[in-house]
C-alpha cells in the first residue's frame, strides 16, 4: 500500500502553499531588498511570510515560532526554553535569488521536539514542488515517494552539492582541485540543497556551517529518503553546534560511506 502523508503533514503542506501564494509569489520581482546587520538580504516578503507562519502554525501545534528574521537573542531564547515543541521557519530560504529573480527560492518549516525534527516541509513556488516528511513515516515530493532514483552510483560519477564559504582553506581548495567527483553544483538556498538530495537531483553534499533554519526541515526530508549525514568534525551530525552546523551527507548509504572517507582524509 502507498504511503501518503499524514493529515498533519499535509496540513503543514497546505500552510505552506497558501503562505506562498499569498504572501511570497505577489511580490516576486517587486520588492526591493535590503540589508541586515549581517550583510544578508532581506525583503518585505520575508518579513510576511513570517508573519503569516507565526499566526498560522500555532494553530496546526501549539508551539512558539522561531524565524531567521528574528534577533539573535530571541532565537537563542526559543531553542533554549522550548525543547517540548518549536516551529523553526525560514520564510523565504534564497532571498538573494528572490530578490534578484532568480527561481531558487523556498518557503521552510520545520516543527522541532527534544531538538530533532519531527515535521519538515520546503516548498518551491516557482516550481510547485513541496518536499515534505515525517520522522519514522518517510518521505515526498508532492504526491511522489521519495527517493525518485534509487541508483546507487560510484562517487567518482557522482553530482555534489557543495558550499565553499565556510570550509578551511585546506578543504576548499582540495574540493575544487581534485575532487572525487563528476561535478558540483551551488545555487544559493541550502533548504532546497537538501531536497534535491533527497530526490536523487544530485548525489553528495557539503557545506561547511548551516544556521538552524537552513537545515531544520531539510535534514529530515533526507534522513526520511533513506539519506545519511554527518559533519567535518564529528560522526554524529547532531553533536554539531546548532547554530553553525556542518553537514557532510549522500543519498545512499554507500555514496556517504566513500564521501565522508574523502572528506575526512581531506579537511
């Protein structure tokens, strides 16, 4: 028998698409950005959006929401005092490519308890996509079972994913000098980075620090593919530092086994 989502999941699916369609796609191409005290973008859409999923979410789970435009204070303070229950959100993940008309973009949503996802959903306007999952009830992008492929390639065929921002020296230059790899890929919105994973789109990833809100429902939409992760320096990904979280990850089991071989012996 298929597995479908559950009615709770395609709540949080429906939340998604109407924030989208209300609050993200009418000012696509038409709000200007601006910039944050970090040097990162933002625009009146994402400020919305995260108004919208504040009001909205606590109405699907009563629990708090935690959004990337929040102070830092305030975001250290939810994930500290609301271990029972916490939305995790990025309104809008690629506001750059938002901000600049570029398609890559996604509306993230995670509901955390004990500090580990239990409901992930990242939706892709432009393209309708809506990857969701379910911690122990798998995974799909829109109607379809994830993962789509279910080859299981060499590494040296393989498609990566990679962020070199935050990556050593050492590290960056040996991924792009002599990587393992075919190919590698980078478009500028790590919630979608994790899909795409999970979809068999590309095959390995690497990023050196994610902030909670770029991993929070991502993760779980990979592990629930079949997915596996971990990070630069420890083997259990969830050792990692929240707020600054590496991720080294495949979708198959084998890919994980000679990617994270390679990175060790090369970070």
């Amino acid at each position: 028998m298929k597995k479908v989502p559950s009615p709770s999941l395609q709540a949080l699916i429906n939340i998604a698409r109407e924030v989208a369609a209300s609050e993200v796609m009418p000012r696509y191409q038409k709000v200007v950005a601006e910039l944050k005290h970090d040097g990162s973008l933002f625009t009146e859409a994402d400020l919305a959006a995260q108004t919208a999923l504040q009001r909205l979410l606590p109405q699907l789970v009563d629990c708090p929401v935690l959004g990337e435009e929040m102070s830092q204070a305030e975001q250290e303070a939810l994930w500290h005092d609301h271990p029972d229950g916490l939305w995790i959100v990025d309104p809008i993940d690629g506001t750059s490519n938002f901000a600049h008309g570029l398609p890559y973009f996604a509306v993230s949503i995670a509901l955390y308890r004990n500090h580990r996802p239990v409901l992930g959903v990242v939706y892709l306007p432009v393209l309708d996509e809506c990857f969701a999952a379910e911690a122990g009830c798998g995974a799909w992008l829109n109607s379809e079972t994830l993962p789509l492929l279910k080859d299981d390639k060499q590494l040296k065929h393989a498609m990566a994913s990679i962020e070199t921002k935050w990556l050593s020296g050492h590290l960056a230059t040996r991924v792009v000098t002599v990587n393992p790899y075919h190919s590698h890929r980078n478009f500028g919105a790590s919630t979608i980075d994790w899909c795409w994973l999970a979809a068999g789109r590309t095959d390995v990833m690497l990023h050196g620090a994610q902030k909670l809100w770029d991993y929070a429902a991502g993760v779980l939409i990979l592990l629930e593919s079949g997915g596996q992760v971990g990070a630069l320096f420890h083997d259990n990904y969830w050792d990692e530092n929240p707020w600054h979280r590496s991720a080294v990850a495949a979708r198959t089991p084998s890919l994980f086994t000679s990617w994270s071989d390679w990175v060790r012996k090369n970070k």
